[in-house]
C-alpha cells in the first residue's frame, strides 16, 4: 500500500538538488533587497543580508522551475515576513531576487537530541508571478549550479 505522502504529489516540475550554501533568503516587510552583490566578497556579502534583516534564511534542499523547499532555524516567529524571497549562491556571487512565492508546507523538524531547544522547520514555497527575466535566470540556475534531479 502507497503512503499518502506518496499518492498526494502534487509537483509540476522536475526537482533538483542544489549546491551547498545555497539559500533562501525571506524578506522582513518593508527590507529592501541587496544590491551590487556582483561586486561583493563573501563576507560583504553576509554583512549585507545581515543588514535586510530577513525573516527567515535557510539552506535550500532543493528546487525547481516552480518552488523550493528549505530548511531554516527559528529564531524569532514574531518578525513579519513579506512574500518575497531572494536566492544566493555567495560563492558564486549569484543573487535571484524578489521572488514572489507562497507557502504550500510548513513542519518543524525532529530533534536529534531530545533536550536541545533549538529549533528547525523545513518550508516548501510556490513561486507566483515570475516574470520572464527571472524565469529564466531561474532555469539558467538550475541548468548550471544544481546537481543532478532528486
């Protein structure tokens, strides 16, 4: 017998696993988005996402032409978050931004050890109204940072 999880796919899209230290990046209301990332080292780099102040970020688990799921540690819930999200690849300076999106899976995640208080959720997220320029540097991503389908 099928598991429910199994029967009740729902994806459109081939999913592919991503480089490590890839991110999304959820933006606070209000943040703005960072810009002449192409001219930024690493740390400036986390110095600038530091200073947007996201919501969330988290390492991406995988991705397609249509979402993402990541995962992130929880630190504050009380921030308002937008639906907009950015991805960053820093060691290669790639920087896709203000995708809008909506979350279709939220979970926290099992503890290894049952007293730490630290706390891990998995988000899966829909993109909506891509436009053509970021469709396809979406696809030029995936076609050239990724490796391989899941």
């Amino acid at each position: 017998m099928a598991s429910q999880r199994e029967s009740v796919e729902r994806r459109q899209c081939r999913r592919f696993r991503v480089r490590e230290r890839t991110f999304a990046v959820v933006r606070s209301a209000g943040s703005p988005a960072m810009r002449n990332i192409q001219r930024m080292n690493r740390a400036e780099i986390a110095v600038a996402v530091f200073k947007t102040k996201p919501a969330k970020m988290g390492q991406i688990i995988d991705l397609s032409s249509n979402g993402l799921a990541f995962s992130y540690l929880v630190i504050d819930e009380n921030i308002e978050e937008s639906n907009r999200l950015d991805i960053l690849l820093a060691e290669d300076n790639f920087y896709l931004e203000d995708l809008h999106f909506i979350t279709v899976r939220e979970e926290r995640l099992e503890n290894e050890a049952p007293f730490n208080p630290i706390i891990m959720k998995l988000r899966g997220v829909r993109f909506v109204d891509l436009t053509e320029v970021q469709l396809k540097r979406l696809v030029d991503f995936i076609n050239t940072k990724t490796r391989g389908e899941v």
